[in-house]
C-alpha cells in the first residue's frame, strides 16, 4: 500500500524588510506542514510570485513601497481571493488598520514587534494561524443590508438580567459583525472573546460601537454587566463574569494561557456556568482548535442555553465542530440566524433540558 504524504501549506512572504523576510522564512519552515515557496519585497514582485509560485496563504505587511499592503489586500480580494495573514508593525494608535484589513478579507491579523529582530518570539502563534487560514473559507466582501433588530419582552427585567457569552476565532471579527449590530438596544449584557492580540481589541469594540444599537467597548475590571452592553475581552487579559448578589460584573486578569489563548473563551465560558448557570445563553462561533468547547458543555450541563455555528457558514469549523461533537451545543445554527435566536432563548423563561 503506497501512503501518501500530507500536503504541507505553501506559504509567500511578503515584506520590505530582509531581516522580517528571512526570520518568518526560518521559523515558519521549521514547522513540517508549512513550506515556505518564496518571498516579496512588495505587492507589485508578490503579484508576479502568486501566478509563478501558486501559494496557498501569504503574509502580508501594511507598510510597504510602491503600494501599500491595504491597496493590495483590497486588487488581491477582487481579482484573486486568498487566505491573507497580515503581519504588520500596527500599534494601538493604528487598530482601525487592523480592522480595516479584516473587513477587506484578511483571515488574522498579528502585531509585528518593534523591533525586527524580535520578530521571532511571535512565530509560534503566526504557524497557527497560517495553518488555520490554509483551511478557511473565502468569501466575498459584500456590504449588508441594513436590518431592523428584533425586540425583546418583558421577561428580561427580573431581578437578575439574562447573559449572553459568545466566543470566537479566526473569521470572528467579521462574524460578530454580523451578530451584535443585530442586538435590539435592549438585549441582555453580551460578553465576548474574539482571540485578538493586544491593542486590537480596543479599536475593534470602537468600531462595532458604530455599527450596533447596544454599546461595545473593550472590557475594565468591574465593568457592570447589564442590559444593552456588550464587553469585549481585552487581548492578553482574561475575562471572567463573577457575580454580587443580584448583579453580574467582569473581572480582567491576567494568567496563564488556557488552550494556547489569553483572553481564553474556555475561562469565560467556565466563569459563566459557575455564576449565571440556567441565566446564560453561550454561542461558540467560526474558530480553529477547540478553545470554548468544554466550557459551553459546562455551560449547558448548568441549565445554559447553548448554539454552535454550523460549517458551511464558518471560516474555520474547528471550535464548532468540536462542541458540537461533545455535545455542548443544544443547537447548530446558520451564523445569519444566531443573532435573532439567542436573543429569543434569552427571552424564554424555561431553559431546555441539559446536556446529559
């Protein structure tokens, strides 16, 4: 019987930087499912390459001569769509870019050290997510309709108010994008992990502000949780719901990585089933590996209602697919019907029977 090898993931580099270009080269080919077929200076020599060398995921940086890296992103997604990891020197201040990247069709987004030669320490999370972008599904960049968001019922002004928890992955910032500008202003206090690097998150959770009719921010510790406000977990920095007497708040920490992820969904998802119990409802969306899995069953097992997104709406149908196998989600839902249900689950007063 002749077995034949995996494919390994054919990955192009393009960057200004020789230091950036060699270092990613080393470190990304000392993985043996990654092969790297070449590199580019810029976008006009990374064309050429991708018709020469049929790659199939590039990193991509944002600053760059002749054409900027969000110029090529955007010729690249319109005239030949590929898995594109953008690694770039963002800061804090330059978050929107990020953002930017993502809503044109960029699979993740890393921050590149300040200094080149440090470029390294990050390559270990750059290996996964290149991996995870190899599987992702692309789509086209579409602009969505504006829809009205449904409203809710009386039941949710109880003493103690109904939580939703969701947590996310690769393909997330878009897929939240298309769940929480859905929220009636009045939805239940909405906690998210969005597996995001540092100074991300804050400029994501401002630019979905926009979109929403509920208010997002970035998480603080202490934040109250309460109706018509969404949290976002803050990268590098836990989030955990805690609970005092009748009223729910988060506290951000830092701590160890659970599951290779700081914010971890598995951590929020746990502190969920432990303080909200049967007052939750927890989606665990599009996502590679299986972060959030075992805390969504834990979820469920408390008397949570629970959802996964299905795979043909995901990018990545790794942290779905593995709830789903464990039984954690009671329902898999097309990611355009995940709004509008957990917020009716959240408005029904029974939740249904647990996992067993």
């Amino acid at each position: 019987m002749v077995l034949l090898a995996k494919k390994k993931t054919r990955v192009l580099i393009v960057d200004d930087s020789s230091v950036v270009r060699n270092i990613l080269s080393r470190e990304l080919s000392k993985d043996p499912d990654i092969e790297v077929v070449g590199t580019a200076t810029d976008p006009y020599v990374a064309r050429d390459r991708i018709v020469e060398l049929k790659p199939d995921v590039l990193t991509l940086d944002m600053e760059m001569p002749r054409m900027d890296g969000m110029t090529f992103l955007k010729k690249l997604m319109r005239f030949q769509p590929m898995p594109v990891v953008v690694v770039s020197s963002l800061t804090a201040a330059g978050g929107e870019l990020a953002m930017e990247a993502l809503a044109n069709g960029a699979i993740e987004v890393m921050c590149k050290p300040g200094s080149a030669y440090t470029v390294g320490d990050m390559t270990v999370e750059l290996t996964h997510k290149v991996k995870a972008a190899a599987h992702a599904k692309l789509r086209p960049i579409v602009p969505q309709a504006d829809e009205r968001p449904p409203t809710i019922g009386p039941t949710l002004s109880k003493t103690t108010n109904k939580i939703i928890a969701i947590g996310t992955s690769t393909g997330g910032t878009e897929a939240l994008r298309k769940v929480i500008p859905r929220f009636p202003v009045n939805a239940p206090g909405v906690l998210i992990v969005q597996h995001m690097p540092e100074n991300f998150t804050k400029s994501f959770a401002e630019s979905l502000n926009r979109e929403s009719a509920v208010d997002v921010s970035e998480a603080v510790d202490g934040d109250s949780v309460v109706p018509g406000k969404v949290l976002i977990a803050p990268g590098n920095k836990h989030m955990l719901l805690k609970r005092s007497g009748a009223r729910y708040l988060v506290q951000v920490k830092d701590g160890p990585r659970v599951n290779r992820h700081r914010p971890s969904v598995e951590v929020l998802f746990n502190s969920v089933a432990a303080n909200a119990g049967a007052n939750a409802v927890g989606a665990i969306l599009t996502g590679m590996g299986d972060d959030g899995a075992t805390g969504l069953l834990e979820m469920r097992k408390a008397g949570a209602r629970t959802v996964a997104q299905d795979q043909k709406s995901c990018t990545v149908f790794g942290m779905p697919k593995v709830a789903i196998e464990m039984d954690a989600a009671e329902e898999i839902l097309d990611l355009q019907d995940v709004a509008p249900r957990l917020i009716q689950m959240a408005n029904e007063p029974e939740a249904a029977s647990k996992a067993k």
